[in-house]
C-alpha cells in the first residue's frame, strides 16, 4: 500500500516520478537489481493513463485497452506469472461504416483471408505488404509515411487503408502523414496474435503491479507533486518535492518529455543544440471519452468487445480529430471482463484536440461535452436499441480532463509524435542522471510500447549507477 512522502527516506538510489506503466516497469526493474528505489505519483492513484475509477457500483477503466499478444511475453519476463495469467484474448473485433461491415479476429490469418476474400486483393500483394510492415524496426528510412505506404500496396483503395489504419490510429494516436514505420511496427506486433486485454481491469493489473513493487522493496509515495529536478554542474542531485529535498545519484522521468525538460529540470541545464530538437517536439492528441454504466439487472446482447464504428464515407485522420467525430470506439465490458463484479459498462473513444477544447468558455465547454454525450448514445443505440433506459450513469471526459489528471502536456494521451524518441533517449546525454521513460515517438505509446521502454531505460539507469 502506497505511503505518504513523510514515510520517504533522504537519499536513494534512483527516484522515479511518475506511476505509468514504463515507470512501474523502471522502478520494478531497478529494485529487481539491487538498487533503492523511489517512486512518486502526484495522484492518489498510480497507473498514469493505465488507471480507473468508480462511480456508484460502477468501475470504468480509462483509455482503450487492447494490446498486442507481445504482452503476455513482456509481462512474463519482467512482471509476474499472475499477472501474464489474467492476459485473455479479444476475439470479436467489429468494423462498422460506409464501406464495409465485419467482424474479426484481428490477426494476419483472419487479415489475409479478409483482404483476399472480401476485398479482393492479390494473395501476392498481400504477402509483401505483411512482410514488408514486419521487418520493419527504428533504424529504417523514416521519409516514407503510411499513406504513402497504402498507396504503394493498394492505391486508391481507401477501404483497405481505413481496414489497416483506424484501430492504429485509435491505439497510438497516429496519422497517414506520420512515418510508416510507426505504423508498421505497431500493426505488426497487432497481427501476430491478433487483440488482448486484462482481465479483471486495469484496477486489478495496477494492484498486483504495487503489491510486486512492494515485495522488491520499492517506496512508493501518493500526493507527492515533484516540484522540480535539482541539477547542479550537469549532474543530477535529486529532486524537490512538496518543499523537501530527496537526493539520489539518478532520477528518471515518467512525465512527458516537454514536461520534463521544460518544467522539472529547466531549459537553462540543457544545451542550445539539445534544445533546438526539444523544441521541434510535435505533442500528440489527445481523447474525449464517455462513460456509460448500465443499471444493476440490465443485461446487453454480447455484439462485439472492440466496435470501430463510423459515419463518416472514408477514413480521414482530420475527421477523427474533429470534435463532432462521427468516428468513435466502443469498448464493452461484459461481466466476463471483471468476473465477480457483474456489471455492464460500455466506454466510448475518441481522438480530439486539446485547443479545441481548451478555447471554449465554461458554459460552451458544458454544452460540448453533453453534446458529445448526445451523440455517443445516438451511435451507441445503433447496435443496442433501447440501451438508454438500460443507463444509470452518463460522465464525460475530454482533452482537459486528462490534462487535470495526468499533467500531460496539451492532455496528450498519445505521448508525442515520432521525432520525441531520439530526445527522449539522448536525456541522460546532456544530463548525467537524468532519464526518461514514457509515451514518446508513437512506437513507445500504448500499454506494450510502455512497459518495453521501462525495461531498456531500466538497463540504461543500472549501468550509469554502477558506473558512477
């Protein structure tokens, strides 16, 4: 069970702020090593966007769960066995739009046989695409983007592109104008065994991550907001956290990497060239989300846990930024998902803009958001008639919702776009001590991209501390 900062020592080892899933992960790899460990979380919750909460009897889980079967590995090798053993399987994934109607399983066996039956694809352009996106990795040309990639594979065939793009998207906020290695990568690890989630929620995942971290050793602190990363001659000294001073030979930030470079340490401990890169960083988008609860002895027809629903003729990525998206995802959650709780919940999904939220007044901003609840149960009746006089709790969340509750800059849930990566590996370059770990260059965003970044910065913090 987590303390509050009183209960924390002067000195450790590393410190790590911030509780998301790479800094679970970091701080679980560190004190796995032999090192002192602790870790600060400005909420009372820990779990960064991997978090939750409750309302009435209701738990909703926050952001959309579904990961790659590359997490049932990861967790194996670097959490534990409980936790790889409540990993299940997604096997009803629904497309609905103008252009096709389908459901699937979501990996290359059920693609292939899709694009080859139902879209009418050459088998052999279906093999080379598949084997071109799977070897793709960082290091290639990054100048090629994903539209320019579809186009390449099947031109003018925007049905297939939505097929292969909207979930992407929706998974790590990324456009047909990014690097189509951002796509590749992702989509890859997605085809292998197709969409996995954890079962019992994100409420259960987070409380047997802490009860690991605990086991291990690790102080874990609540309420506690680092005020600012003290630096002094290029090295980090510790941190500043709610007017006490915590030193430690090493601090690794879970925060966003503008948050971090800008707000914790402070432009002037960086270099003018370092700064020139951070400053190019592209902030990702962010989310606007609807909690549905249904009332106790209400019951839903299983239609589906994954629905990629649209209106809109063809994907667009502007249009799924727009906020009256007709574009949404609907992750339902039967009793099967959290077994013992018995309860249906439903949890709408989708991309948006911070400015576009963040200009509006306080009673334009109200009127959006129960306007975007309007319209989710418009498209939600769609494949639940009747399902509003099933509903007992009705919340909204938007781009400042989750900037309230993260600190993340511009709300982002995405972390930032491609070019975020190289400055947030070359950190403890221009600092010695300070790293990051976190939601960066779109390849380390959602749930597996986190907790792999956790484990490599994990390596790099071991190696400085034994050096220095």
């Amino acid at each position: 069970m987590p303390f509050s900062l009183d209960k924390a020592a002067d000195h450790y080892d590393v410190i790590v702020i911030g509780s998301g899933l790479g800094g679970l992960t970091t701080a679980k790899r560190l004190s796995y090593c032999g090192h002192k460990v602790l870790l600060l979380e400005f909420h009372h919750q820990l779990g960064g966007l991997a978090t939750w909460f409750k309302r009435k009897d209701h738990i909703f889980d926050i952001s959309l769960h579904g990961f790659p079967y590359g997490m049932v590995k990861t967790c194996k090798k670097y959490w534990t066995k409980e936790i790889t053993g409540s990993i299940v399987q997604l096997k009803n994934i629904v497309f609905d739009n103008p252009q096709f109607s389908l459901q699937t399983t979501f990996d290359r066996s059920d693609f292939t046989a899709l694009l080859k039956k139902k879209f009418k694809i050459a088998q052999t352009t279906i093999d080379h695409f598949f084997s071109t996106v799977a070897g793709m990795n960082f290091y290639d040309d990054q100048t090629m983007t994903t539209r320019e990639l579809f186009d390449e594979f099947f031109p003018g065939r925007t049905d297939v592109h939505r097929l292969l793009m909207e979930p992407i998207t929706y998974a790590n906020g990324s456009t047909l104008d990014d690097p189509a290695i951002t796509y590749g990568i992702v989509f890859s690890n997605f085809m292998n065994k197709g969409v996995f989630t954890f079962e019992g929620g994100t409420d259960k995942l987070i409380q047997m991550m802490t009860e690991d971290l605990e086991k291990n050793g690790v102080m874990i602190c609540t309420n506690a907001k680092v005020d600012r990363i003290i630096v002094e001659k290029g090295k980090v000294r510790g941190i500043e956290v709610n007017g006490r001073v915590i030193t430690a030979p090493a601090v690794v930030s879970n925060s966003g990497i503008t948050n971090t470079i800008y707000d914790l340490a402070g432009r002037d401990v960086f270099s003018q060239d370092f700064l020139v890169k951070a400053d190019a960083i592209r902030v990702n988008n962010s989310s606007c989300q609807v909690y549905i609860g249904l009332k106790k002895d209400a019951a839903i027809e299983d239609k589906g846990d994954l629905l990629f629903t649209s209106t809109a003729p063809v994907f667009d990525s502007s249009e799924l930024l727009d906020m009256h998206t007709r574009s949404k995802t609907f992750s339902v959650y039967y009793p099967k998902t959290r077994p013992g709780h018995d309860r249906y919940a439903i949890v709408a999904s989708m991309n948006s803009r911070f400015d576009d939220w963040n200009s509006l007044t306080p009673a334009a901003y109200a009127t959006e958001k129960q306007a975007l609840i309007e319209r989710t149960l418009v498209d939600l009746n769609r494949y639940f008639p009747g399902v509003n006089d099933k509903i007992d709790w009705l919340e909204a969340a938007t781009p400042k919702t989750f900037n309230r509750y993260t600190l993340h800059s511009r709300g982002t849930s995405f972390g930032t776009k491609f070019e975020g990566l190289a400055v947030s590996r070359s950190l403890f370059k221009e600092v010695s001590g300070l790293f990051h770990v976190g939601s960066v260059g779109i390849i380390m965003s959602g749930w597996l991209g986190a907790i792999n970044y956790g484990v490599i910065v994990a390596n790099d913090v071991d190696g400085y501390i034994r050096s220095v």
